[in-house]
C-alpha cells in the first residue's frame, strides 16, 4: 500500500473518530468512564456496557481510554479493584470471600489467583498481615 493510501486512511479513521466523540474530547470520556468505573466496579461491568456510557464503540473508547491512561480500561478497572480490595483487607473484618465480591470478582479463587499475581504471590491473607 502506497504512503498516501495509508495517510488518507489514516485520516478517515480520525475523521469517523472525531464524529464518533462528537465534542467531547478524549480526558472527557476517559474521565466520564472513570467516575463511571468507580461508582460501579463492584459488580459484573463490561467494556462495552462503559463504552456504552461515553457513546463510543467498544474498539474507540479501549483506544481514547489507552491513549490518555496508558492502559487499558479493563485493567484499570481490576487495578482499581484490586486497590479497593486491599483497603478492606487493612481496614474491615469482612473475610477474603465477602472481600472478593464487594470488590467486583465472581469468585474466590479467582480473586486470590489474581492477588497473588499482582502482589509478589503474597495472598489475600498474608497481605491482611502486613502491618503498614
């Protein structure tokens, strides 16, 4: 493909992009996404359905959301999971599988796997050890 067939592609797709977003601009929707993240991370949310909220299709909001954080908006989304699991694992009683669910993971053994993978293979309950 030619240098110029891939500049005028390249501009229709920033083009179908710019109408997609309309006026908002990309901190617009990756912050509307966040506070939409934030007030529902504890339940079974997907990328679609935030896509959804900002008004862009799954594919563009993962590019906005990933050019301005960085990331990918499900990982986000478990990082900031994982954070608020650890706060209730510092400051509540509730027990790993109550911590779990609150925090948004379908089930137990997941959400230790995913721990442990995410925090020097320390689990849930030998990070509730650590005194900070």
């Amino acid at each position: 493909m030619s240098l110029r067939i891939s500049e005028v592609l390249y501009e229709l797709n920033n083009l179908y992009l710019d109408k997609a977003i309309g006026n908002n601009t990309y901190a617009d929707i990756t912050k509307k996404s966040i506070q939409f993240i934030k007030a529902n991370y504890r339940r079974n949310i997907s990328l679609e359905e935030i896509a959804s909220i900002v008004n862009v299709s799954p594919y563009y909001f993962t590019r906005i959301f990933k050019e301005y954080m960085k990331e990918p908006p499900i990982s986000y989304l478990n990082r900031y999971r994982l954070n608020e699991a650890k706060k209730l694992l510092h400051n509540s009683d509730l027990n790993i599988k109550e911590i779990a669910f609150k925090c948004g993971f379908n089930s137990e053994s997941y959400f230790t796997t995913f721990f442990k993978r995410n925090n020097n293979m320390l689990t849930p309950g030998q990070f509730r050890q650590i005194e900070f």
